[in-house]
C-alpha cells in the first residue's frame, strides 16, 4: 500500500471513523482502524464488534492495500500536521508497519494485519429501502431520548424501526416510563418493504451525528438481514453497519391513550420556561413537578399551574395561559422527561392530554403533521 492523501481529508475520514473504535477490549485489533487503499481511494473503518463506521475519502493511490493501525496513536499524530500538507503513506507488509511522511514530520507505525480485522459482510442481496436523510435525522432526535440506559432489559436500550405499505417507517423508543413514536413516509422506488427490527440507540446516535449535515433530498440507503441479525446505513461517503437486539420489543401501542377528558393547548416556549424553572427545585424529589389543569371561564382563560418543591430549599410556581377542553385535573409528571420530550418538537403550540390522575399522559404537537407522539407516566401525588 502506497497512498498520497491531503492532511485535512485523512484528519476528517479518521475523525468520524474512531467514533467506533472500542474503548476496553481483550482483542488489540478492535483498538486499531483498519486503512483499505483502492483506486477509488482510502477506506477507514473502526469497530467495537456492535456496530462498524466506514468513512471514505479521496486519495491519490500508488499501490492498493490494507492495514490496520493504532486509532489513538495514528489520530494524535495526525491532529499534529498541517492542515496545507499532503500526507504519504507506505506500507512495509512484511513487518505491518507504515511509514507517514508529512512535510518535515516522519513517523513509522507499527500495525497489525488487516486480515485479523473483523470482516464485513456482503449486504447486496439483503432487504433494502431508501429514507429521507433529514427525516431520518429529525426522527431520530425525536426519540432516542427516550431509551433506556440501564442493561438490565437490553430490548428497551434500542429504537424500534418498522416499515410497511400502510404507514411507511415508525421509529418508536421506550425506557419503560415513556414513549416516543415517529412515523416518516417512505421514498422507496419499489413496492415498500415490510421490515421489523431493534437498533441499538447507541449506533443510532452515531448514525444521527453521521446525517446531521444531510442535505434536504439526500437519500439514505438502509439495508437489512434478520437472519444475520444486521442493519446497513449509507449516505454519501459514510457507512454504517450495527448489530440489532435479539427479542420482541414491547408492545407499547396497548398504553397509547386512544380518547382523552381534559385537553390543553400551550405555547411551547412558554411551556419549557416555566418547567426549567420549576426543575430547579424538583430535582431534590426526583424531578416531580404538579400539574394542574384549569378549565377557563367566559371572562378568564383556562390555565397551566405547575409547583415544584424541595424540603430542604422551598418551592417554585409557574403558571400559563391554556386553551383548555374539558375539566379540571390535577397529575404528577417527571419535568425532566417532559423537557426531554418538548426539545424534540419544533412547533410553536403542543396540547396536553389527560385522562385521570393515574393514566398516561400525551405530548403532541400542534400545527404540524400528525407524524410525533410522546405518552409519558404520571407520578405519584403526596397529598
């Protein structure tokens, strides 16, 4: 392998790489990125065996071929050159090493053969869909938020993604006190696959950093093998490649509220103040904050109470304006979640919905395409 390849386009493709290199593993390879010279350019990939990122980059290459290098050492050394310079790269395959030459800085690296590298399957001949890149991105932020981070039931640590004829792709995610659902519109060419899997939320969130810069119209190519139990991402020169999670996915639409008795319609900002206000105290009682609804008269309008309180330091009240339906009511919530839940809507308005002091509790966004819904557990009242 002998390549030729601006400083500034190594540092890009290794930066985005190494995002999935293992931290602690008992395999030395999985620290390494793997280097694949071609005629189309330089391949970088990292793992940590639960998903891979492969970044592609463009390279002037003498001779084809393949290594893998310490990902830490090689990225410190590369945030060292200058961004102006052209970097060489030389593999001796003999001794697995390669020397790095950049204007007046030379190194040599010693590596480990590429063939020990986990290998990556062929996903030509698995399922496949097109998706809106930006969608993609907008529903991801909208509900992995929602996932769970404990171990100890790994199904709720990964995002649900259905795909069929009738509502295109649902992205739903649920830590077992809240869920988050969001349905996209296909752009497949051909008839819209009938798909079902559990993606880590983890590898998700990397392949949201990855479509943070789509543009509007970009498409990405996802594919699937349940057999192998495997996803495949790719948009533009990045690929994404993760492991799904074994087991069946709660069947969360049995909560999903299908009526409710009071309604109230807020304005979004408004709504986040006074709950970031309040968190200020409900912190100390872990996040609770009480919700009261009032229905408006002739002459006052209806109205969002919220008081939160800590024993050791007082108490906050906020109180907003609400085009309310129904009576009134009066609920626990977790504010955390709930501010959680409102970063991920973009609309001006969003309507409460409730039903009694102990049922789920609905987030919806007002204005916009009925596409978001967030339902979320009340907690318990002391009196």
């Amino acid at each position: 392998m002998k390549l030729s390849i601006p400083s500034s386009d190594l540092k890009s493709g290794l930066a985005r790489a190494i995002r999935a290199i293992a931290i602690r593993s008992t395999l030395p390879v999985l620290a390494n990125v793997k280097l694949t010279a071609d005629d189309g350019g330089l391949t970088l990939c990292g793992t940590n065996l639960e998903f891979y990122i492969l970044a592609r980059v463009s390279a002037k290459v003498e001779k084809p071929g393949a290594i893998t290098l310490p990902a830490k050492t090689l990225a410190d050394l590369v945030n060292t050159l200058p961004a102006d310079e052209v970097v060489e790269l030389t593999l001796n395959p003999k001794l697995a090493s390669v020397s790095i030459q950049c204007g007046r800085i030379k190194a040599n690296l010693k590596g480990i053969p590429a063939d020990e590298f986990p290998s990556l399957p062929d996903v030509d001949q698995w399922t496949a869909a097109d998706l809106d890149a930006r969608a993609v991105a907008e529903a991801l932020q909208s509900v992995l938020f929602a996932a769970a981070t404990d171990e100890a039931h790994p199904i709720l640590t990964g995002i649900l993604l259905r795909t069929d004829k009738e509502s295109g792709a649902t992205f739903a995610a649920s830590d077992g006190f809240r869920v988050a659902q969001r349905q996209l519109s296909l752009s497949s060419n051909g008839a819209t696959p009938a798909l079902q899997t559990v993606i880590p939320a983890k590898a998700l969130r990397e392949l949201a950093a990855m479509l943070s810069g789509a543009q509007a119209g970009g498409t990405l190519e996802m594919r699937l093998n349940p057999e192998r139990g495997q996803v495949f991402f790719a948009i533009a020169s990045e690929q994404l490649m993760a492991q799904t999670i074994e087991g069946a996915f709660p069947a969360y639409q049995n909560i999903l509220p299908k009526s409710y008795t009071t309604r109230a319609v807020l304005e979004a900002n408004g709504l986040r103040a006074v709950l970031k206000a309040g968190d200020v105290f409900a912190r100390e009682s872990a996040h609770t904050i009480r919700f009261k609804v009032s229905a408006g008269t002739e002459v006052e309008p209806g109205a969002l109470t919220i008081l939160a309180t800590a024993t050791e330091t007082g108490e906050g009240e906020g109180a907003l304006s609400a085009s309310v339906e129904g009576p009134a009511i009066e609920v626990g919530l977790n504010v955390k979640f709930l501010l959680e839940a409102l970063s991920a809507i973009k609309s001006p308005h969003v309507a409460l919905e409730l039903n009694t002091p102990t049922s789920p509790v609905v987030l919806r966004p007002i204005g916009a395409a009925d596409d978001y819904l967030y339902v979320q557990m009340p907690m318990h009242l002391s009196r």
